[in-house]
C-alpha cells in the first residue's frame, strides 16, 4: 500500500521540476512566507545577473559556483551559504555543475508564476 498524501510532508523528487533557466532547474516547494527551491545547475551552466524584491539564501550542496552578490565575485563550494539581500544583483556560472537549496522569503512571484505552470502541466499535483 502507498504512503497517504500528506499537505504537510514531501519527498523532494516529488515535488513539480520548474525550469528556471534553459539549462537551470528545480523542484519547488512554497509555504505562505518562504519557497524553497532544490536547485540543480549542470556544468557550463550561467545564471545571468538579476535582483528581485525577494530575500534569497543559496546554499550549495555538491559542486561549485563562481558567484556574484551585489560588488564582490567569489568561488561558493560545497557547505558553503550565501545571503542575498533583497534588490541585490547577483548571478553565477558553474563550470562543475552545482546542487543546492534557494530559500525566497518573501517567496519569489515569478518563480510562484513557474511553480503553477508546472503544477498545470503535471495534472495539478
């Protein structure tokens, strides 16, 4: 017998995959104050500069990322967080590929807007 659908309790490989950029993607999960974002960047992947309204924190799990954040440019490895205020520009590529978690607070409209396409076009699951 299959485990009981919960509104409370996920596995991450369950939740919507949301494409983010051509090469970017993420299985997303929202509350009502933060969404959380298991992103995955394959190697060569560019994430181009951008800001947003929304408070992001990355934090990267496997691999690396030449990052930008506001002024300064550095390498993010493994076990390693940054914190990017809101309206910050910030970007990155990744020469080895990277897996990581994004938490938005407040969760991030356009990336919401992405989250109830892939919904939709999963069935609305």
């Amino acid at each position: 017998m299959g485990k009981p659908e919960s509104k409370y309790h996920f596995r991450i490989e369950d939740l919507p995959l949301v494409h983010l950029t051509e090469q970017s993607k993420s299985h997303m999960v929202t509350g009502q104050n933060a969404l959380i974002s298991f992103i995955q960047n394959p190697a060569g992947c560019v994430f181009p500069p951008h800001r947003h309204p929304s408070e992001q924190i990355l934090i990267i799990l496997e691999g690396e990322e030449d990052h930008l954040c506001g002024e300064e440019k550095f390498l993010m490895k493994a076990g390693e967080i940054c914190i990017h205020p809101p309206n910050v520009i910030h970007g990155g590529e990744t020469k080895t590929g990277f897996r990581g978690i994004d938490i938005f607070c407040p969760p991030r409209e356009e990336w919401l807007e992405k989250l109830k396409q892939a919904i939709k076009e999963r069935g609305g699951k």
